[in-house]
C-alpha cells in the first residue's frame, strides 16, 4: 500500500469518485491507487451520499469542550483571586492544580496535558469579549 501525506487525500478521493463514473470496480480503484479496499468503499459511499461536496478535505472536528464560554469566564476570574484562596499552598498554578478547581467548579475533570489548551482557549475567549 502506498503512503499518502493528509493534503493527497482529497485528490485521491476526487480519483476514485472519477474512476467509479468510468466504471472501474472498487478493487481495481484501490489496486490502481495504493489504497485499501475499505477506504475505497468509504469513500465511494460518501460520494453517493454527498456528491462532490463530499469529498472536499474538512478538518477532523474534535470534541465539543465540556465546558461553555461562559464557565470559561467564570474559571479565569476564579483563578484571578489566586491559588492560595482555593486551598493550595503557595500563589502558583499548576495544571494539576487548576483541573482541581475545574473539577471542584464544574464537576468535569481534564487530562492535566489539556488544562493548557482550556486556558489558552479561555483567555483569547475573554478578550474576545472584552475587546468586542
């Protein structure tokens, strides 16, 4: 099988709907293109369903936070008054410490290697808002 980089995939998916219009067989398609029959069969599927929309690249949408824009909100002013009015010993965050206070709060707990991606998101979040 033959190794694509992400930004082939969208050509390769045009190809195979392009084939499959000049009657080519999904095996020959994957045989001909270095691709697994499955994916082939995937995609084919998608085509019928969507037309040529649905072969267009799309960013691979992660999952929705658990938290909303306004919990985010109510999280930066909750750290704002500091580690040490939560409980902890000394004025510095931690990850481990603000997924705490996330949990405390909010009842849902993080990966502490994603606490930093939650607060980058609820800082641009804020300030979004106080500029807007």
């Amino acid at each position: 099988m033959a190794t694509y980089k992400p930004s082939d995939y969208e050509l390769l998916r045009r190809r195979c709907a392009e084939l499959k219009d000049q009657g080519w067989k999904q095996s020959r398609i994957a045989q001909a293109l270095g691709l697994t029959e499955g994916w082939v069969s995937r995609t084919l599927k998608k085509y019928r369903q969507e037309g040529q929309a649905g072969l267009a690249w799309r960013k691979p949408s992660g999952l929705d936070s658990r938290l909303t824009d306004e919990q985010l909100v109510q999280l930066l002013a909750e750290l704002n008054k500091g580690a040490e009015h939560h409980g902890f010993l000394g004025a510095v965050w931690t990850r481990p410490r603000v997924n705490n206070v996330i949990k405390k709060l909010f009842g849902v707990s993080y990966d502490p290697s994603q606490v930093g991606r939650l607060l980058k998101k609820a800082i641009s979040f804020s300030i979004f808002e106080y500029v807007g």
